[in-house]
C-alpha cells in the first residue's frame, strides 16, 4: 500500500502537523522505536528464516528502515512500529500459503523439543496439542533450534459467550489430558495462559499478531464472528515443564513450578505424582474460569471437587474426569448452550436486559428450527 493510500484510510488525528513531524522524527532518532535486544535476535534470523519458506515482518528485514519516516503518519498507524510482547516467540507468514505461523525459540536438549516430536508423530484427533510444523536448526547458537507451529490465539481472546462456548472447551481440553496421560505425558503448568485456539474461523480476514484486536495493517479494529456453529480447535501448549515418563514407570515429579500456585502437593525436594498435578490445575481452572465467574455453570462442580481435593490419591484420573464430565453434558437441557455467559458480578438491571435479548434470542432460534429455515 502506498503512503498516499494509506493516508487516505487514516483518521484526521493520525496525520501529524508539522511540528508533530519533527517530533516523532526526533523520537525515531533517539531509539524510541528501535529494536529491541531480543527483537535483534530475530531480525539476524530473517535470511535464514526467508531461505526455509517463512517471511517475518518488515519490521525485522535486514536493513529496515521506518516506513513513516519523510511523511506525515503518526508511528502509531503504522504497522513497522509495532514491538513484539513475547521475546521468545515471533510471528511469520509461510511464503506459499501466506498461514500466519509462530516461531518459537527452544532448547535443544529440552524435554520440550523431544515431547514435541514425539506428539508429532501422532495422528489422532483427541490430540489436542498444538501442531509443529518444522524444527529448525538454529543458525548461530548449536544449543537453539526454532520450533515453527500455527499461529494460535489464547483462547478466552476473544471471551467466551454461551455456555455452549464453554462446554465445547471443556470437551476438547478434557479429551486432550486423556490423551496425553495416555502417552505417559504429564504437562506440569495446565493454565489459561497455555491453552490456545485456532481462531481463523472466527477472523475470516485475519488480524494482527501482536494487535490482535487489529486488522493486519493495524488501521482497522477486527470484530469477531461467535464461536457457535464454527469449528474452533483448542490446544495445549508450552511443554517447557511436562515430563514423558517410561512405560512401566511411577509418574513422580519434584519441582515447586508451574502457573497454578495453589496445586497443594507441590516440593522443589519430596516427590509427587505429576498426573494428579495436571488433575487438580484443570479442576482449578473449571472453577476459576467458569464455576465461579458465571451464572449457571454449577454443573461443573461435579468435576471440580473431586478434581481438586487436596490429597492426589483421591483425585480422579484422566479417563475418569472424562467419563464424569460425558455423563454430566449429557443430562444438559441443549437449550442451555445458547444461553449466554452471564457474569456473577453483572448488576442486576444489566444482567435483567441481557437475559431478555437472550430470551429473544433463544425465541428466534426456535422459531427457525420450527419453520425449517
């Protein structure tokens, strides 16, 4: 897109004056919107990266330079100005395809690299661990490779609507821990934080990898479609702390780690079966994510107490979660799944309008299902 272009597709606030100009020339100068350290380490993989088939953002060609530097734009509208957030990972577009992917910096005698070529080798639709598409020698450092994989959204970006939104998480995260367990993988940090959606369904048009509420050239705000009636994949990631234990061998872990600071049983010194540890995190996450958050999820407790008691040997296993929680779904009225997620803490007048549109929701629907159209 050319400037001229582009400055017609700006807001009147993004055109700086000229004394403006001079300011943000004095600012780009100066550093302001150098690259970072870690963004450097990027920028002297971009070759590497383009001669593999994967083009990194303008922002990290050899010899960038400032798109708005000589016109007139504010840096903030333009898309070369934008820093990564994640020193670890980086985003990228496959030159054939032009998928958005991820690029993520790993060990190479990590167990995380060995879990993932191991998971990689699976072909099962209950695997729900985030697919790898190449692990690349790293270039300069023997003791790195980079791990390229599709580029996910956390997945509550954007929120949960229906109970049915949330019901559909639950059995994809659920049957994903069966199959890990299955495979003798514990994963050891089981959080929000590292379970991801593919969410191309829901932004036929993309977004911004940094920006996700953006369009790809940041100039544009991006409105999701509902999750419900689309196909969204979830997927658990980061096995930076999980753990593949031999066949025929008890699944004991040490280690005071992971995002869920409240799993009991966890010691840097005294042994403890990592399975239960997954166990109790997921159960804390059903309870802090959607039991306690929102109005009529109390069917989940019947998965959440016995998953978080605090003595493992009397949390279920895996499978048992499973079957628990398909003998729970199936006693749902599936009128229920439409229904909205209506926070706890919503005031009651908000809450008494939302639950009317969604009454007249569920009306519409029932009316269409009826007529057949």
């Amino acid at each position: 897109m050319s400037v001229q272009e582009r400055q017609r597709r700006l807001p009147q606030h993004a055109i700086l004056d000229p004394a403006g100009v001079e300011i943000y020339a004095e600012s780009t100068r100066r550093g302001v919107y150098a690259h970072a350290s870690a963004e450097i380490f990027w920028q002297q993989r971009y070759c590497f990266l383009k001669d593999h088939g994967y083009i990194l953002r303008p922002r990290y060609e050899p010899k960038w330079k400032p798109s708005w530097i000589g016109t007139a734009i504010h840096p903030a509208y333009c898309e070369d100005s934008v820093m990564l957030t994640h020193w670890q990972v980086i985003d990228a577009r496959r030159q054939k395809e032009y998928e958005l992917v991820a690029i993520k910096q790993i060990s190479t005698d990590s167990q995380e690299q060995y879990i993932i070529q191991f998971l990689s080798t699976l072909e099962d639709e209950k695997k729900h661990a985030v697919p790898v598409y190449a692990i690349l020698p790293d270039p300069f450092d023997p003791q790195l490779a980079l791990m390229v994989m599709p580029f996910l959204r956390p997945c509550d970006e954007p929120d949960f609507f229906t109970i049915g939104d949330a019901v559909e998480f639950i059995d994809q995260i659920t049957e994903g821990l069966v199959f890990l367990h299955s495979h003798r993988i514990a994963h050891r940090d089981i959080a929000f934080a590292n379970i991801m959606m593919d969410a191309k369904p829901l932004y036929p048009n993309g977004y911004h990898p940094v920006l996700l509420d953006c369009s790809e050239d940041i100039l544009q705000e991006c409105t999701p479609l509902p999750r419900a009636g689309r196909s969204i994949r979830y997927y658990y990631v980061d096995f930076g702390l999980s753990i593949k234990f031999p066949e025929g061998t008890p699944p004991y872990a040490v280690g005071d780690v992971g995002r869920d600071a409240e799993v009991p049983e966890l010691s840097p010194d005294i042994p403890y079966d990592a399975f239960k540890v997954d166990i109790f995190a997921l159960g804390n996450l059903f309870r802090k994510k959607f039991e306690q958050r929102f109005n009529s999820m109390e069917f989940l407790l019947r998965l959440i107490e016995p998953m978080t008691r605090r003595q493992p040997e009397t949390r279920p296993t895996a499978e048992q979660v499973l079957v628990e929680w398909q003998s729970t779904r199936a006693e749902l009225n599936e009128s229920l799944f439409r229904w909205r997620l209506g926070p706890k803490s919503e005031p009651a007048i908000e809450r008494m309008f939302n639950d009317t549109v969604a009454v007249a929701r569920e009306g519409i629907f029932r009316l269409r299902k009826l007529v057949g159209t």
